[in-house]
DNA sequence: CCTAGAACCTGCGAGC
DNA sequence: TGCTCGCAGGTTCTAG
C-alpha cells in the first residue's frame, strides 16, 4: 500500500495489536515473500519463533516490528498489493496468503501478510546503531520526521540533473512519497512533473515540502487512501483519502482551480495526472 | 558515477 | 463468451 500514509495507518494498526505478544510460529506459504530473507523461509521461521514483538517502527513506506532481547528486527515492506492483517484464527486464509505468524497467547488472532502481486515481503535484518534494520540505512529520513533535513534535501535537488517527479519518488533523497502524493503535492504546487530539479530555487523546494507534508496528514486524519479492498488497515478497512484527491486518478474531470480538464500522461511505465493551464511543462524539455 | 527504462508479478476492466 | 491489451499504490537491476 503504499506510500507512507497507508503504511503509518498499518504501523498504528500492529502497535495496538501485535505489540509485547510473543510468537508462537510462523508459516511461510509462498517463498518469494521471504525472498529479502538471503538465508530462506525456514531460517526465517526458525528465527521468529519464541520471540516478543516490540513496537513497530517506520521510516517511509518500510516498517519494522523489533524482536525484544535481540538486535533483529522483521522488516516489512508492502510493495503494491501487500497487506499485514490481524484476523481471528478462525477467519478463512485470504487467497493470496503468504505467511502467517501466530501468537503464544489467548488472544484469539494472528498476524497474516496478504500480498496479490508479491512485490512486497518480510524479512529478518540486524539493526544499526539507530535501530534501524541494516538493509534500510540507505532510505532517507521521510518528510513527517522531526529530523528530515530541508536544507539537505533542497541542496540534493540542485545537485541532481533530473526532474521533479523522479526525485519525490527517489527514496534516498526523501522517503514515503509515491505516485498518488507525488501528483497531489505537485499539483498544490503548481509544478510540472517534468520540472528540472537543478534549477529550484530554496522557497521553491520549502512550498513544495510543505505541500507533501501537508497531502500526507490529511490522508494520515483520515486512514489513506484506498480505491479498492486491496488497500486496508490491519482490520481489513479502507482509507477515505481518494475522495480528496485533488489530481490522481482525475484524467479528464476540470481542475479544481481553473476548470482546464486535466490531463493524464505515460511517465516511467505509469501515470503522471496534472492539469496543463497550472502545471506547465518547462520551455526545454530534455 | 549518474540517469532512464525495463523487469518483476497477478488480476481486473475495457474493447474487440 | 472469451481473448488480448493496458493498467495498477513500488523497488531494483541493467544498459547507456
């Protein structure tokens, strides 16, 4: 699911109820969702098992679950389609099951990823120094952090020699942003997609990151957004977001500013959605 | 070193 | 009805 709203909504989700349980078993049903997990799906069972959960973390659209009294943590990455369920026992295994983690209490559910495309998965990494699983330590602070670096990251843009769009959705420059909040805040901005980074100015890259972080807690406020039930919370419901979308998803219907319908354009084997009066296309395109 | 584009998967809806 | 095509919220590898 997806950028970071949606996956902070799952990270609220296991606090409350994957948190301090300890693991009983898992079960890993389709290898290519432990496929992050160099040593396989048995090691990574093997190693779950006994284990209590801490409270999960997030950086991004990567969440972790620490396991206590080791320096291990279960990364979870959710790719497309991923979903991390807490369901009771009794519940039907979803089609598309991968793995499932059950629990050494009374509580009655279990853990299930659900992944229909298996672009996603968990896998089991040492953390770092700051807690964070290894694998990660390469993604950038995302832009709800305290200590994301504006400067930083507005220096990174000048030095790049690429555009607008390709950098949002570079996750070591900034994490978290992805096609749908990358459309949106580009939209607020006023700024073509194809816009070149090089040339932005500092009040330039300070108006767009506000708009990023103002697009992600409004989709936060409301649970994310989701179009259909592939993108649900650990309790199986949607997010209300996309009934807020100001551009994705709108090809067609009038821009909420000026009316220009908006267009919809093939960009990096997807979709850029933007309106052509606000949002226009730099003189030299490259 | 850097950037652009394809590849990895499964399923759904549109169009023929 | 059934086939093919395009498309889907992301990351990572390869070619240039």
């Amino acid at each position: 699911m997806p950028e970071l709203p949606e996956v902070e909504v799952v990270r609220r989700g296991l606090e409350r109820w994957v948190a301090h349980r300890a693991v009983a078993e898992a079960e890993v049903l389709h290898p290519r969702a432990v496929r992050r997990h160099i040593a396989g799906a048995d090691d990574f069972t093997h190693r779950l098992k006994g284990h209590r959960i801490g409270v999960p973390s997030r950086r991004g659209k990567y969440l972790w679950l620490p396991l206590e009294d080791t320096n291990q943590s279960v990364l979870a990455h959710l790719g497309m389609s991923g979903q991390l369920l807490v369901q009771p026992h009794e519940t039907p295994d979803e089609k598309h099951l991968r793995i499932r983690v059950r629990f050494a209490d009374g509580l009655g559910t279990e853990l299930r990823f659900v992944d229909q495309r298996t672009f996603g998965g968990l896998s089991l990494h040492d953390n770092t120094e700051d807690g964070l699983p290894d694998v990660i330590a390469h993604i950038a602070r995302d832009p709800l952090d305290p200590l994301f670096d504006d400067e930083a990251f507005h220096q990174a843009l000048r030095r790049k020699r690429s555009t607008i769009k390709r950098a949002l959705l570079d996750q070591s420059l900034i994490s978290g942003v992805g096609n749908i909040y990358a459309d949106e805040a580009l939209w607020r901005a006023r700024l073509h997609y194809e816009r070149p980074t090089a040339g932005f100015t500092r009040p330039r890259t300070t108006e767009l990151l506000g708009h990023v972080r103002d697009v992600m807690n409004a989709a936060l406020a409301v649970g994310g957004t989701s179009f259909d039930s592939l993108y649900v919370n650990v309790n199986g419901e949607s997010g209300y977001f996309d009934r807020s979308l100001d551009a994705y998803g709108r090809e067609g219907l009038p821009c909420k500013r000026c009316g220009t319908p908006m267009r919809r354009a093939p960009w990096m084997n997807r979709s850029s959605y933007f309106c052509p009066k606000c949002q226009r296309a730099p003189r030299v395109s490259s």
